[in-house]
C-alpha cells in the first residue's frame, strides 16, 4: 500500500481545508463512477470494471503497452488517482498516471511507477482542473488487471492521529480452516478469507468542520469503500482501500465546540489476482 507524491505537490486549499502531510487524506470524492471509461479491453474484462467499487471485476487490455482514459464530462477539480484490485506489482507493470483539459496535451500527475507489490496505490498531486484523466501502461511482464480507479478531492483530516494508532498494513485478519486427521495428524489448513482490520480516531475536531467536511463523508461511508493514508508525509506506505464496518458516530467532547470521532474499517488484501 503506497502514497505517490508529485514532484510539485505543494500544499493549497483543498477538500476540508488547509492541512500538512501528517494529517490523513480520505479519498472517497470519486469521479470516475459518472464517467465515460475508453480503452481496449479483453473479452470479459471491460474497462468499465474500475468504474465500480467491486474488487472482484476487473479491466485487462489485450496487449501491453496499453491505456484506459476517462473522461468526466466536464472540467473537475482533483488532487488525487486511487488504484485498487490490481496486480501492477506482480506483473512488474510500469505506469504513469496523466491528466488533461481538452484530451490533447497531457501532464503528468506523477512520476512513471514501478511498484514491488500489488497493494493500493494513491497518487497525491497539487489541485489541478481536468476533464480527462489516463492510465498508461507504458511496459510489463505479463498482461495486469485493474479492478478500481477513483480520482477526486481527497478530505483533509483537521487533526492528526495520535499515538495508539495501529496501521491497518500491520492489522491483518485472517479466517483460516485447519485440516487434521481422524488420529489428529496435522494435514494443512486453508485460508476462508484474509483481509485487514483497522481504527482510525480523532479529537479535537471543531463542530462547524465536522458538520461542513466530515458530514458528507459520513454519508458515502455508508455506501462505498473509500481509501485512505493515515500519515502519508511519514508512513507513504501505509495506505489502504477500506470501509467501515457500521455508521460513523461524532460526539462531542465537552471541550469548547470540539467533537471527536472513531472510524472502524475493514481493508482489502490484494491475495492473488
């Protein structure tokens, strides 16, 4: 699970204000889901798969090199790409992530990629206008496959988390089915499911930004997974694509206007694609 930082991300007014790299970004703003998906596709795995937030569809092109481009109808603001259900990392993929206003001239969100791990990927950059975004896959080892791509404004969380946090990379879950024998012999196991579980909590949020920014995030949260990178500036691998596991409840604290919120999440694990 990795954040990718642009070159000249700097930081400016975005989704939930003005916040440094030691503060969480929540990246479920997605504008991929109401757009137009264009790119060659094998038969069966249609581009239209990382419109959805389902891990188990995914595109695949015929051939490498290859791109899928998304169009958003119209010019959006974004500052972030999230790339799920994928196996870049396992097919040693190299890729880069573009953007553009009128589909012609092209800027590179971030630098080209190579990644080690088929784990999420968020691609952080400075607030840019864009109809277009494209994903190309400039070489690989074998064919990928991408389940999930979402591009937004990431919510920038007021206040940092402090200690106590245990990173959800480091919290896994698994369900496991021992085989043994009728004397009790030791004959394996097999994995029933395996996943990541994590708790996000913070304090001292002021009540008119929870009800401005935190609100609307609460109300997808109930639908769709989102991804999130709890401290991206100093653990960039430490992103995830998670949801929640029940509605988020802030309460306030009796301190000033202030309100605190915990968030429990189960993530996903990239297994084999």
């Amino acid at each position: 699970m990795a954040v990718i930082f642009s070159s000249d991300l700097v930081l400016s007014a975005k989704r939930g204000g003005v916040f440094p790299l030691t503060h969480a970004r929540i990246m479920y703003d997605n504008l991929v889901t109401d757009s137009t998906v264009i790119a060659s596709a094998v038969a069966g795995f249609d581009s239209d798969a990382v419109q959805s937030y389902d891990t188990y569809d995914r595109w695949m092109p015929p051939s490498v090199p290859a791109s899928l481009r998304i169009d958003f109808g119209s010019t959006k603001s974004l500052d972030y790409i999230f790339i799920a259900s994928h196996n870049l990392g396992s097919t040693g993929a190299a890729f880069v992530t573009e953007s553009s206003i009128d589909g012609v001239t092209w800027t590179p969100t971030n630098d080209e990629q190579i990644r080690a791990d088929n784990n999420a990927i968020a691609l952080l950059f400075e607030n840019r206008p864009a109809r277009y975004i494209r994903l190309r896959i400039t070489s690989a080892l074998a064919t990928p496959k991408i389940g999930v791509i979402m591009a937004g404004l990431a919510l920038q969380m007021q206040r940092p988390i402090y200690g106590g946090h245990t990173p959800i990379t480091l919290s896994r879950e698994t369900e496991i089915r021992p085989s043994t024998s009728e004397g009790g012999q030791w004959l394996g196991r097999s994995v029933v499911r395996r996943g990541y579980v994590g708790r996000y909590s913070w304090q001292h949020l002021t009540a008119d930004w929870v009800r401005e920014f935190f609100s609307p995030f609460i109300d997808r949260a109930r639908f769709q997974p989102f991804g999130i990178a709890w401290r991206p500036g100093k653990f960039p691998t430490e992103a995830a694509y998670v949801w929640t596991d029940g509605d988020i409840r802030p309460s306030n604290m009796g301190i000033k206007d202030y309100m605190q919120v915990d968030m429990n999440v189960i993530g996903y694990d990239s297994g084999d694609i």
